[in-house]
C-alpha cells in the first residue's frame, strides 16, 4: 500500500521542517510550501491524503486558500494551524469546510492524532464508496463522495464536523457507542475528560437528522448513543 501524503502549508520554515521529519518517521510522504500561492499551487498539481494548512500565510491567507480547494475538492482533509487567540479564523475555516483545527503553540503527539483520526474517517468513506453502497438506515441517506445527506425527500445541510459525526454513527449502527469512543473516533483527541462537545453536536445533529421524522439518534442513559431505528 502506499504511503499517504501530505502537504504542509506552513511560512515557518522551521515549524514546517520539523512537522515534516516527524511525519515522515511516521512513515508518510510530505511535501512542504511557504506561502498560500505555492500551497494551492502544489495541491493543485497532484493529490493529496490530507492538507496542513497554516491560517497566517503571505501571499494568499490560509482562509483563502481553503475556500479555493473546497471549490472543486470536498473530500481532501484539511487541518488548520491557527494561532491559540485566533476564534473568528477558527470560525470561518470550519464554516469553509476545514476538518479540524489545532491551536499554536501543540504538541507533535497531539497533530499526529489528529492527522490519524482524518486520515481514518477519509478511509472509512472511501471503503464504503468501493462497494457502490450509501450510508443507510431508514429513509436517512449518506452519500461519502457527494457528502450529501438527505431523510424522506428533504437535504440536509451539516457542517463537516456533523457529517463525520454522523457518518460515525452510521458506520456502527445498531452498537451502542460512549463518549469517549466517539470523541477519539471523530475529534481524534480528549477534551482533558469533558465530553460534553459530543452532547452539543449529538443535540445539533438531531435537530437536523430526526427534525420532524422519527428519532434515529438515541441516548442509552449512563452509556452514550446509539443510531438505530425505533
């Protein structure tokens, strides 16, 4: 099988050697860029497993950048460096479509994790787009390559956030999942023990999933959730 590759996008030279080797002893291939321009240009020139994408980048910002490869690419995992007091960036490249994001200064076990956990939920869909097969359960359709997702007749929009949530569920439906199984499978990392962001984004995607259908996403009081039909 061959080694999955990323691209770093990153205007620290430094911080971007030093991501690249670790990556690369963890057995990928990495290819770096300085600025924004050269970034979309190398992604453009080849294809990627996964994108590290500073947010502060001359030339072309990291937001900009995004916005350019959701264009035409909605499946290429993007993570965002962002500095630690940078919220409105953090805002805007998840509602642009980034995957994830990571607060400077980190540390290198915490981005590989994260890195990991992308990498795993692009392989999840990609084997279930192989077999020709949707996500489904019910009248609740999951299409992986169009990232749509719609119930009965009605689309439905989620953030990439939900949808990888959701596409979790999906993928084990019928098994009763806690909180921290689903926190190390979707966020890829602990929130110093406070699951209480699965509850918000299990709310969330129940307002949209089971929004005048009947409930899919149910809570097992003590354990967690489970995706099944009633």
């Amino acid at each position: 099988m061959a080694n999955k590759k990323i691209l770093i996008v990153e205007d620290e030279e430094k911080i971007a050697r030093v991501i690249k080797l670790e990556l690369e002893f963890e057995g990928y291939e990495v290819d770096t860029a300085y600025d924004g321009l050269a970034g979309l240009e190398k992604f453009r020139s080849d294809r990627w497993d996964l994108v590290l994408l500073d947010v502060m980048l001359p030339e072309l910002n990291g937001i900009e950048v995004l916005r350019r490869i959701r264009s035409n690419d909605e499946h290429t995992p993007v993570i965002l460096l962002t500095a630690r007091d940078s919220v409105p960036d953090k805002v805007a490249g998840l509602d642009q479509g980034a995957n994830d994001y990571i607060t400077k200064p980190y540390q290198i076990e915490e981005l590989l994790a994260r890195v990991r956990v992308c990498l795993r939920l692009k392989r999840g869909l990609s084997k279930t787009e192989e077999t020709g097969q949707g996500l489904i359960l019910g009248n609740l359709i999951v299409n992986e390559k169009t990232r749509e997702v719609s119930r009965g007749n009605k689309q439905i929009e989620l953030t990439p956030r939900e949808f990888d949530l959701l596409v979790y569920l999906l993928q084990n439906k019928q098994h009763v999942l806690n909180r921290d199984q689903i926190l190390s499978a979707v966020w890829g990392y602990d929130y110093y023990g406070d699951t209480n962001v699965v509850d918000v984004y299990i709310r969330y995607l129940r307002k949209k999933v089971d929004n005048g259908e009947s409930p899919l996403i149910q809570t097992v009081r003590g354990v967690g959730y489970v995706l099944k039909e009633q």
